[in-house]
C-alpha cells in the first residue's frame, strides 16, 4: 500500500530531514511512527501527501508512483488519503455539518449524497448530536472528532495522522485511538505520528521509530524506544 | 463541475464579497466610476459621429463643365466620378435647375424681372457628396485633371473641422478610459488577493482533501466577475436617467444650434452600451481576479 525505497528529503537549509528511509507498509496496518521532535515524522507525512517532493528516491502509494505524479494528478491522489493534524485544522466560521460536508463539496460529491453521509459519518465518531455547533464550542477531543469525521467521510484507504492527540488530555487521547482502531478495523491503512508513550506501550500495534533522518526501529507489536 | 458544487462555488464567491465589504465596495465604486465615464464618453462620441455623419452628407463639391461639351461626356464624367470610393452620391444640376434654384433661394419675386433669359446659362453642374470629408482634396485634385470639366467649387467646410475635433475627443477619452481601467484591475485583484489571504487556511484544507486547482480558484474568479457586474449595472442605470436630462438641457440651451444637433435616442445607443459596459465590467473582474489568483494561488 505504501512503499518508500530510500527516500532522502533535504529542506533547501540544513542536513536532510529525511536521510535514506525504506519502509513498506500492507494494506490494512495499523502504524505508529515514533521518534524525537525533528527526527522527520511530518516531513514522512508530507511527502505522502505530495505537499513536498523527495530529494531522491521513490515513493509508490496504492500503486502511483508519487514521485513522478504530474501537478494536474494531484488531487485526485490525496482523495486517496484522509488526514488529521494535532491542531485540527477545522474552518471556525463554519459549523460540524458544514465542516464535514466541505470535504465532499469541494471534491463535487452530489448534494443529495452529502446530505446522506454526513449524519452517518457523524455518529460514527460519536457526534451526531453537535452537527450545528461551531468548532469554538467544542472541546478539542470533539473538534478532533470532526477532523476526523471530515478526513474519513471520502472513505480514503489511507489515513494519516500527524500527532492528532497531541493537543488532547489522556481520555480524549484514548478515544481518538479507539476510532482510529476502529477505522482501521474496516479495512482503512492508518499511519499514526505520535509522542504518547502509553498509548503506544499499550496498543500493541506495528511501530516505527525514526531518529535523525533515519528508521532506528521497526517491529511489529513493538514498544516506545526511550531515548538514550 | 456539478451543479450543486456550482452553487456552493458561487456561494462561496459571495460570501467572500460580503466577508470584506469595504474592499468590495471600494472596488464597485472604481469599475462604476470608470463605466460610467466610459459611458458617457461613449454616448458623447456616438451623438458627435452621429452629428459629423449629417454635416458630412451634406458637403459637396461642385463641378462646372466646358462651354462647348457634350451631353454624352457628361455622362461619362458621371459615370467616372460615381465608381470613386470617396463619393456617396453625385446629382447632375442642369442649367434651368441652377438658375431656378438660385430665383428662390435669392431673388424671390424679382426674378420676374428676368423674363425667359437664363444668366446661368453655362452653369450646368455635378454636384457630388462625399463619404468621408477628409477625401475631399484627393477628390478635387481629381475632378480638376478631368477632361471637360472647367472650374471645381469646394464646399466651405466645418464638417472638416467637426472630424478633426472628433478624432481628438476619441483619443483623449481612449486614453482616459485606458488608465481607469488598468486602476480597477488593480483594485479588484487587491480585493481578491485580501480574499485569498483571509481564506489561506481553508485554502489549504481544500488542497489537503483534494479539491482541484479548478475548484480552488473559480469561488475568487466569481467574486471578481460578480463585482465587475455590479460595477458595470449600477452605471448603466445612471446613464440612462441622466442621458434624456443632458439632451433636454443642451437642447435649450443651444437652441441655435437645434438643426445640427441630431440626438440618438437612448435606446438606440443602449444596444450597443449595456453589451460592452458588461463584458467590460466581466472583463476587468476575471482579469483582475485571475492576476491575483495565478499569483497567489500556484497549487
Ligand atoms: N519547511 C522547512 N524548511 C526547512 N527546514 C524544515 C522545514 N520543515 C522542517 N524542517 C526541518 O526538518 C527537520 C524535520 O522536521 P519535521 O517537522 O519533519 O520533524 P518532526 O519529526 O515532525 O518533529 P516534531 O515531533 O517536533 O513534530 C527539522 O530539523 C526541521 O527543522
Ligand atoms: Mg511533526
């Protein structure tokens, strides 16, 4: 589903962010991607998004060589893939429905559709509810709910997740997980970025640390590796 | 694109107008204003060409023949003026026409005085209308080469003058009109760039699930056009009130005037006004809007 062959990603400042990464993930894995602040996590999640290009290498996602993806291409590859950030990235002057119903706006999903699969979307991540509230009326585990929501509602075969309990208390944490698992489980590859050793250790899941550039670690039902 | 996400795009589109009222209606006000010049300049140069082109029909020049030619070579030299692209008309005066033409216009009842005798007996004549005054010269120059005629009278001239002045109040109002719009072009991509850099975010989001550049930049391309509309309806609306007023006033005022001045009704000028005034206010919105959005939004 997703296969990097030594991919090196050198910001135009600096030492490469990325120096030589290989990785093969299958379909339907669940990942966590580890590492120290500044190891290169978002720029991975970047370059799977093709918000950047690599330096060199070859990054082939759901059979498109990424690399070689023409600027016109673009759209229709990222609607392969659903995305949250640890800041939610949410539009504030709009409310839930709205916020969710945009992803399938502006990718010309018919009206009527929409109006079918957002409910639906929404009480799966348990928000059916708050459907006209603004983001600033929710709690951050809610407004990540509906980044969430907003991210799967395509039904992408990939999600990818930079930090999204970063700015969230341990509850809230735990059930972003749960969903993820839960998205994962009906059949969704999720890749998840992230600092929380608990959630990690007790998960159990496929785990990748990457240290300065480079995969230090990788096992399956791996733990968090403390830094030395 | 679908419909829905048509309506959601223009929605979109205006919602972003009302987002930043004051750009926007700084920018109305900029196309209104630069319309409503054009239009007015428009309206003045239409009516002055209108006058020019009546002055211009009645010129003609007048060409005398030997004393000694004959019927056919008059007709010949008719046939030969005729086929000149300068000419619009040529009428053959005869002698007994030119003197009676002359009885009325100046002597009135002394002409009696005359008895059969014609003074004009040799003045037997073309008189020939031109289309385009400036050809004048060119065509007199002409007449005086031709065999058989004696003397070319030209017509004293202020049709001449009239399309001198014409060709100058179109230059200066060309240029007038010229830097109004490059102003307007500045202001609405000002306003569409405020647009694109209070919508950064949702900007990018759109990006991040997919939306096509087509998608991302045609709600800033409908804010553009939708104010260049509004720039150029609320104009027209003016003009149209106001163009019957300004008749009426020149009307009176140069009274004098009254058998020159020859007026277009304003409908007749509005067939041709509203179509340019709205592909121009259309013009000036896309073009400004898609400056900024090629600047500012390469996806
Ligand atoms: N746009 C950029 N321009 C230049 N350097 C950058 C840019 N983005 C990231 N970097 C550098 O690349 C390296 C990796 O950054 P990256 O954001 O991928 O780290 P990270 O693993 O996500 O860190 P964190 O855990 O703090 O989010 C860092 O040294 C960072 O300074
Ligand atoms: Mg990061």
């Amino acid at each position: 589903m997703i296969l990097l062959e030594d991919v090196v990603k050198t910001y135009s400042s600096g030492a490469p962010a990325l120096n030589g990464i290989s990785l093969n993930i299958e379909a339907g894995e669940f990942v966590f991607i580890v590492g120290d602040s500044g190891s290169g996590k978002s720029t991975l999640i970047k370059l799977l998004l093709r918000e950047l290009k690599p330096t060199s290498g070859r990054i082939i996602v759901n059979n498109t060589d990424v690399t070689k993806l023409r600027h016109g291409r673009v759209p229709k590859y990222r609607r392969n893939i659903g995305v949250v950030f640890q800041d939610f990235r949410l539009l504030k002057d709009r409310n839930v429905y709205e916020n969710v119903a945009f992803a399938q706006r502006v990718i010309s999903v018919p009206g009527r559709q929409i109006k079918k699969n957002v409910p639906q979307v929404l009480s799966t991540v348990g928000l059916a509810e708050k459907y006209k509230s603004r983001p600033r009326e929710l709690s951050g585990g809610e407004q990540q709910r509906v980044a969430l929501a907003r991210a799967i509602i395509n039904k992408p075969p990939i999600l990818l997740a930079d930090e999204p309990t970063g700015n969230l208390d341990p509850r809230n944490s735990w059930e972003i997980m749960k969903l993820l698992e839960e998205i994962n489980k009906n059949g969704t590859t999720v890749l998840v970025v992230t600092h929380s050793r608990e959630i990690v250790n007790a998960m159990h899941k496929r785990v990748i640390t990457v240290k300065k550039g480079v995969i230090v670690s990788d096992q399956e039902e791996g733990e968090y590796i403390d830094e030395d | 694109m679908r419909i829905s996400t048509l309506g959601y795009t223009f929605k979109q589109g205006l919602k972003s107008i009302f987002r930043n009222k004051v750009f926007s209606l700084a920018t109305i006000a900029t196309i209104s204003a630069c319309i409503f010049l054009f239009g007015i300049f428009y309206s003045v140069m239409v009516n002055f060409q209108n006058i020019v082109h009546q002055a211009e029909s009645g010129v003609a020049v007048t060409a005398f023949f030997d004393n000694d030619i004959t019927d056919q070579r008059i007709q010949e030299i008719g046939q030969e003026i005729s086929t000149r692209a300068e000419v619009s008309k040529v009428v053959y005066v005869s002698a007994e026409q030119a003197w009676n033409d002359f009885k009325d216009d100046y002597l009135g009842e002394y002409a009696d005085s005359f008895g059969d005798d014609n003074p004009l007996a040799d003045s037997a004549n073309y008189e020939i209308y031109l289309s385009d005054v400036a050809m004048q010269d060119q065509l007199v120059d002409f007449l005086t080469s031709v065999q058989g005629i004696r003397e070319v009278h030209k017509s004293a001239n202020a049709a001449n003058t009239l399309a001198t002045a014409n060709n100058l109040v179109s230059y200066v109002s060309l240029a007038i009109i010229f830097i109004l719009f490059a102003v307007s072009i500045f202001l609405i991509s000002n306003t569409v760039a405020i647009g694109i850099s209070v919508r950064r975010e949702e900007i990018a989001i759109m990006k991040l699930i997919g939306a096509t550049d087509f998608v991302v930049r045609s709600p800033f391309l409908i804010e553009g056009i939708i104010l260049g509309l509004i720039g150029a309806a609320l104009p027209l609306v003016a003009i149209y009130f106001i163009y019957n007023k300004a008749i009426g006033y020149v009307m009176q005022e140069f009274a004098v005037l009254d058998s020159i001045l020859a007026f277009l009704p304003v409908e007749q000028i509005f067939n041709t006004l509203v179509p340019i005034a709205l592909i121009l206010g259309v013009g000036i919105g896309f073009l400004g809007s898609a400056m900024t959005v090629r600047r500012h939004l390469r996806v």
